[in-house]
C-alpha cells in the first residue's frame, strides 16, 4: 500500500502540451454531456408548445445569459444575437453601430460555426433585416411586413440550439483561448463518417432500429395523468437527432483537423443524394435552409444587374424563407402563382403568367416553389414546373425543407437549378444546410464565394451530422419511409376527420390519386377550442408535441382560415400598441406532422387526446374565439404547466450550471 501511495505522489511525467490535452478532454467531456442531455429535450425554439419546445426555448434564451455573465456583461445593458459567420459579416455590415463584441465559436474550440454578437440594448434596430425569413417577423401580409423585435429579427431561421449549448458551456469552462488539442488520435475522415455499426442494415429493418436511437424517444413528462413518454409530433418545425449522427458529431468535435476533407466527403454525399452531378451542379453549405435562400437571392441579384427586368414566381403557400428574400431584390418584380386550396399549383396557370409577362416586355428569371407545403403537406409536379419555366427562359429553385427527409429528389433528371435544405430537419439538428445550383448562375465574383464557402464550411461537425443522416436515410430507402410515412399519415387525417368538431385541411381521401402527393404534414382546426389552447392542451393531457399558429406561412395559414383584409390591417395595427395581447390573440391552426420514430401508438394518442380536449366543457368566450381562429389571450395556468416550467429550469441548470 505504502508503495501504490508513494507513486501516486510522485510528479506527473507529463508535458505541459499533454496537460493541456487532458484538461482540453475533461472540458470537452462536460461540454458534451451538457449537449447530450439538451438532445434528449430538443425541439424547435420560441413557437411551440410541448415540454420539449419549452425546455429548448428556456435552454436557448439562458444561453444568452450565460455568455453575457462570461463577458460581465448585464443583460439589463446589452443581448446577443446567436448567428452564423455569413449571417454576422452581413449584420455587421448592415448595423448602424457595430457590435459591442463578436465572438466565434472557434475561440472556445469547438468547429460550430456560430458568432455571439453582443448589442447595446438601448440602440434602436430599424429597418429590413440583412437575412430575411422565418422566425425574424410577427406578421406577414401579401404586401406588409410587421418585423419581430431584437434579438428574434436578426437569428433568421431555426437556431442552432445544440451548437449554441455547446459553445457558451465550453465558453464557461474555457473562457476565450486559444483552443486546446485533444489528447484523442486524431481519426481518418472514413472513421468520422463511416464507422456506423449500421452500414450492414438496410430497409425496413435499419428503420426500425433508428427509430430506438432518436434521443429524447420515450423520456417521461409530466401531464395530467401522470408521467407519460413524449410524443413528438412537431417534426415539420425540426426533428431529434439519431444516435449514429449524435456519434458522428461527438467524433468530429474531437478532431483537431480534417474540416476540408469532412466537407468535401459530405459535398459528394449531398449532391449524390439529390441526384445532382457535381460536372454540373456546386454545393454551398450554410447554416439552415433560410440561410440558403438568403445566398441565393443575393447572388441571382448579382448575377441580373440592373440592365433587364426580371420577374420573380412564387406561390402562395411558401414559408417565409422562400418568400421574404424575394421581396427584396432590386429591380425585381414578385408574382404569386395561385394554389388551389389542397396546396397544389397549377401548371397551366404558371404557362400563362409565364407567357404574359414575356410579351409585357419581362423578363421570367425564376420561378421558386417549396418542394413540399409546410402547411398541406402538398407535394407539386416539380418536373412539369421545370419544364414550363425552362420553355420560357426561367430557372427554378425548390425549397427543399420539407422535402428531402420524405421523397427522392433528382435534380439533374427534373431539371431543378436551385434546391436549399436544412439538415435539422433531417434527424442532424446541428445547425447545417446547403444550397446546391447550378454552375455559372450565380453574380458573386470568386473571392466571395469562395470567402462564403468557407464560412458555411466552417460548422465541421454540423457537416458530418448531415452527411450521416443522408447515408443513412439512403441506407434506408426513402421507398421505405415514404410508405410508413403515408400509412401513418392516413390512420391520423382519418381519427381526426371522425371528430365532428374538426376540420383537416389539405388532402384528406386517402382514395383520391393527390394522397400519395402529400406528406406526413396534417393541419386542422377545431371549431370549438382556440388554436393555442388546444396545443396547450395536447400537451398537458397527452404529452403531445404539435405547433399551432401560421407556421412561417401566413398568406396560405390566413387564406385557409378565411382572414379578411381588414383583419390583416387591426393586427398591423395591435402590433404597434399592443404587441404582446396581439400576438397572443392572433389567429391560427394547429399542425401535427410525422417523422420516422413516430408510430401508431403516436397517432393515437394524438386522435385520442383530440376526443377529451373536445369534451372539455369550455367558457363561451373560449369557443367565440375558436369559431374566429383567434387564440385565447389568458390560457389557464395549470399545476402541469408549472411543473413543466420547473422542470425546465432544473434541466438549465444541469446544462449550465447557475447563472
């Protein structure tokens, strides 16, 4: 015994390198468990209403607080706006005072490409936002937008929550220094990528098993009757992550080196899954779909100058994202092809417009539809939409957020110039997305696309996350998820269509031949229970996550409802006076939408919590408010609800400790 204690007393023979490996390691090792267990309660931020979007809210503002208390800042004097480097050189430019501090991500050692910039709070912040899109207004009209308020204006997109926990943890733990090295060897490319256990299983049988890795899958909540595994029904806003990408991301954070190569492996992979030849085609990686469309507006600007007069065709039904930038052009003109309300465009009509504007002296230069509706789940003859715009001198561009997780996309047979995805919602919610076009289209001279390129390369482990989640989504077939995906799709539109009280919109036959051009998207109202309401309600009583609101894509969610013009114009007007009641009593529909680990059980207690909420004996002023899709301005605080909130700050403070 004397002896053990005498060599443990001995001087450590390790250099001071080594040292600060295994610090670097320990530190890491913290920064990870605090992501992990954010994974186990993730969801889309600010605009939902389930536990988990709850908890990832409180995790996400309280970041805000943790990297001002890092900086011995007040929160009471400035906010921080979480970005990506594209997004912080474009805010930078466009603020009239200049950020307070900017720091990277890189400066607390972890390959996340994120910026904190921190603003004085008192500056006023006016004016169109540089990166336009969801999550950066309260209202959108045909021809008026009511923007939201700092920070919320400039984080354009779904936030990066999981790279935010991880990069104020690792600022707390390290403070802003120059990144240690692990004392981990480093790994070949093929390890970080393709080290999967599940490269041997394919199909239906590699689906099944996926579905048992999604992190947070049957983690216990509170409702009403009890602690109930969580049902996440929200997967249209953003999706958990699978337990291969979740590895993939924790090996990358450990590399020292290697970003270049991650990148391009995942450009090969990303293009392949698109069907996109890379002898035609180039790939742009960016922080989110938003971001994607943002770059792409920016460089078609370029790429027309001012000599011609282009036209610009959208829908109706698109999200923000493909909408906002679009507005913005110099020079542009914005047309809107009609949809019918199953959210499907008609191609005759876009021959037509397509047509007329050619001989009223215009020039067509795009014509950019969502490749799946966020909304109705509608899937349009992407094909036949190339070809018309192709036959008269237009390119097209697919939002592609919805899609690629649900459908084969082929863009070299289709003839889509233009596709942006996010991969957060392709089971790798690590703050990645892609633009992938066509070569020789876009306006930006070399040296800025390359400097863009670069800094969409930059979030390293976002990038592995995505191109894992492709290989294995591959690995399953789209065939296969597609065909569970409408099984499920039709067992949840038919339990909700025999609840007199709702109604379902989009497609809802499952014999008309346009159910199998839908996806697992299912919007409905119930005539008696406000929108928010029954969200709130979906949640307490049956730990059920879903979205209610216009969804990112208020000019379809309002035309679905019926929302009058004048309606429009009061709630300009209650944004300006009363912003808080007015965003409260803003009209809506609630959206439950499908992903590969939900199952049967899911869409059951979904229907089945639909039939008690319905049951529920409400106040007349209550069902007033649902007859005119208007939400409740005072929803009932429950003792569910503060134990929800309780829980919340427990899992802060595990996350980050007190603040």
């Amino acid at each position: 015994m004397r002896t053990d204690v005498k060599m443990a007393r001995q001087p450590t023979s390790l250099t001071r390198a080594e040292q600060g490996s295994r610090e670097w390691d320990r530190a890491l090792d913290r920064v990870e468990q605090s992501a992990e267990l954010a994974l186990q309660t993730y969801s889309n931020v600010h605009r939902g209403t389930g536990q988990f979007s709850v908890i990832s809210t409180v995790l996400y503002e309280q970041a805000r607080n943790v990297a001002l208390d890092c900086l011995g800042l007040r929160k009471e004097n400035f906010t921080i706006v979480f970005t990506s480097p594209y997004g912080a050189e474009r805010l930078s430019a466009w603020l009239p005072v200049r950020p307070v501090h900017v720091i990277s991500s890189g400066e607390a050692g972890l390959p996340l490409g994120i910026r904190a910039l921190v603003l004085k709070r008192r500056h006023h912040h006016s004016g169109v936002p540089p990166v336009t899109g969801g999550g950066v207004v309260k209202l959108v009209g045909a021809h008026s937008v009511v923007w939201d308020d700092c920070p919320s204006r400039f984080e354009a997109g779904t936030p990066n929550l999981i790279g935010v926990v991880a990069f104020v943890c690792a600022l707390r733990t390290l403070g802003r220094r120059a990144p240690g090295c692990s004392s981990m060897p480093s790994l070949t490319m093929e390890s970080v990528l393709h080290a999967d256990e599940a490269s041997f299983v394919r199909g239906r049988a590699l689906l099944d098993s996926l579905r048992q890795t999604a992190l947070g899958r049957g983690m216990a909540i509170p409702t009403t009757h009890g602690l109930r595994p969580y049902a996440n029904l929200d997967n249209a806003a953003s999706t958990p992550a699978l337990g291969p990408v979740w590895d993939v991301v924790r090996r990358a954070w450990r590399q020292p080196s290697g970003g270049d190569g991650i990148a391009q492996e995942v450009k090969h992979i990303v293009a392949d899954y698109v069907g996109a030849s890379l002898d035609q085609y180039d790939v742009i990686f960016t922080a989110n779909a938003t971001e994607a469309l943002n770059i792409l507006a920016r460089g078609l600007e370029l790429a027309w100058g001012s000599t011609s007069r282009p036209v610009v065709v959208n829908t109706d039904m698109e999200h923000h994202s493909n909408d906002l930038p679009w507005r913005y052009i110099s020079g542009a003109t914005l047309v809107r092809l009609p949809v019918d309300d199953e959210g499907f465009a008609d191609i005759a009509a876009l021959d037509d417009l397509l047509r007329g504007a050619l001989q009223a002296g215009w020039q067509p230069k795009l014509v950019t539809i969502s490749g799946a509706s966020n909304v109705l789940g509608s899937l349009n003859d992407l094909a036949s939409i190339a070809r018309t715009a192709h036959a008269h001198g237009a390119l097209v561009g697919v939002d592609a957020a919805q899609l690629v997780a649900h459908r084969p996309v082929d863009m070299s047979a289709t003839g889509i110039d233009f596709l942006a995805f996010s991969a957060h919602k392709v089971y790798a919610p690590f703050g990645s997305g892609a633009l992938v076009f066509r070569r020789g289209t876009l306006g930006f001279a070399p040296d800025e696309l390359q400097a863009i390129r670069q800094m969409g390369s930059e979030n390293v482990a976002g990038l592995a996350a995505m191109g894992q989640a492709f290989l294995l989504l591959k690995q399953v077939g789209l065939d296969v998820v597609t065909a569970e995906e409408m099984e499920l799709t039709g067992h949840l539109i038919d339990g909700l269509r025999a609840i007199p009280e709702i109604t379902v919109f989009g497609v809802t036959d499952r014999r008309s031949s346009r159910f199998a051009h839908r996806t697992g998207v299912v919007s409905f109202s119930v005539r008696t229970v406000p929108h928010n309401l029954a969200a709130l309600m979906l949640a307490e009583l049956g730990g059920v996550g879903v979205r209610h609101g216009c969804f990112c894509a208020h000019l379809i969610a309002k035309r679905l409802m019926g929302i009058a013009r004048w309606r429009e114009r009061l709630a300009e007007l209650g944004f300006g006076l009363f912003p808080r009641f007015t965003e409260e009593v803003a009209p809506g529909i609630v959206r439950a939408s499908l992903g590969i680990e939900n199952s049967m059980a899911d869409v059951d207690r979904l229907v089945a919590t639909m039939r008690e909420i319905v049951a529920e004996p409400l106040s007349w002023d209550q069902r007033l408010l649902a007859t005119t899709y208007n939400g409740d301005p005072h929803p009932p605080a429950t003792d569910v609800g503060r134990e929800i909130a309780g829980v919340a700050r427990a899992i802060s403070t595990q996350v980050y400790g007190p603040v």
